[in-house]
C-alpha cells in the first residue's frame, strides 16, 4: 500500500474520485495504485503529483515502490 499517497491525498481534502479526474483516469485505476495493485506510469504519476503538488518521481523511489503485496529490504 502507498500509504505516504493516500495521507498526501487526505491533507490535501481530495477524494479518490477529484484525483482520478484531475489526473484523467478512472477513480479504479487510482485506487489500485494507492493500494499497490497497479502502477502508476510516468505520465500517470506526473498527472497525480501535479494534482496533489509533489514530485512525480517519488512514484519510483524505493519508498514509493514498496507495497503490502511486494516488500522489499
């Protein structure tokens, strides 16, 4: 689970749904990548960090990467 996306998402007062539109995907698509399921591609995670105003390439560090269903060291 991206849990540092979804507290980002929750101080900044966004529903699932506001995000997904402002990023131009479903809320589905946004959903299963808070919850690790799915990722976000290069335009996906610009479309989202514009939306919330972070950088978009903590989609790929390693924090961003972990997820409860791949855990890494």
């Amino acid at each position: 689970m991206r849990e540092w996306l979804i507290k980002i998402r929750e101080i900044k007062g966004f529903t699932q749904q506001e995000v997904a539109t402002l990023s131009g995907i479903s809320r589905s698509y946004y959903s299963g990548i808070e919850t690790g399921f799915r990722n976000a591609s290069p335009k996906v995670a610009k479309n989202i960090s514009n939306a919330l105003g972070f950088e978009w390439t903590l989609f790929f560090e390693e924090k961003g990467r972990k997820t409860s269903h791949n855990k890494t060291a």
